[in-house]
C-alpha cells in the first residue's frame, strides 16, 4: 500500500522538481541576449517576485546592446502582460540612475547607439533619452 501512495506522489514531486529556477544561471543567460533565454523571459516573470523581477529587468536592460530586436520583442511581451512585479520598458529603457557615472554613461552610449539601430527602438529610446535627461539634471543639481 505504501509504495502505491509514493508511486502516486512521484509525478507531484516530479512536477515540483521541474519549476526549480535557476535564477542566477537565467539572469546571466538573459543578460547575454541569446534569443533562446530571451524567450524564457515570460516564464521567468509570471514566476518571479519582487526581488527577481528587478534582476530580470535589469539583465534584460544588458541585452539590450547586445541583442536589440530580441530584447525589444520580449519586451513587447513584457507589457503585455500585468505580472504582479514586473514593470517592463519604463525600468528596461532606463538608465541605471543608481550607478557610478561611468556605468550609467556607458550604458547610455550603448543602448542608445543599439536602439537607433532598429526603427522598432522608439518608445525605448524615448525612455532612455528621458532618463538620462532627468538623471543628469539630477547629478547636476546634487554636485551644487
């Protein structure tokens, strides 16, 4: 009797099993702008909480340089949807405003040369242009 209760348990514990996320290996592989994990990335966000959203958000903010059609069809995905923590193009297309000035100005440089590249970046780039402008004029104000 006992091994037909485990037996009847094996494909919950299979199942279980499988929802494991390796969240550190998905960011990273987010983050590289391979198309296969940027497709992953609707999974990831129905699964993610708070703190796991925001890493998902920001890898996918790195892909943008390195995989700009890809990051921007997923991010198309992203909006629209309304997972509970997961903003999507507003927090992806911004500048990491609490960064050193060189990480920001860098990823400005390259997001920005990698989004006029496409003429599907509009929306983004006016989010990343708009956040520079507002994070410069705050460094601007906070150095007087």
């Amino acid at each position: 009797m006992k091994r037909i209760i485990l037996l009847s348990l094996f494909p919950c514990l299979v199942w279980a099993a499988g929802n494991d996320i390796n969240w550190s290996a998905s960011l990273k592989g987010v983050e590289s702008g391979e198309q296969v994990w940027l497709e992953k990335v609707p999974e990831l966000a129905a699964a993610a909480d708070v703190e796991q959203a925001i890493g998902l958000e920001n890898a996918l903010a790195e892909a943008l340089s390195k995989n700009t059609q890809g990051a921007l069809d997923t991010l198309s995905a992203v909006d629209g949807h309304a997972w509970p923590h997961m903003i999507g193009t507003d927090v992806v297309c911004s500048v990491p405003a609490e960064n050193t000035t060189p990480v920001v100005e860098g990823f400005y440089q390259r997001t920005r040369l990698a989004l006029l590249s496409t003429d599907k970046g509009a929306v983004c780039l006016w989010v990343l242009e708009a956040s520079y402008e507002e994070w410069k004029a705050e460094s601007s104000r906070k150095t007087k």
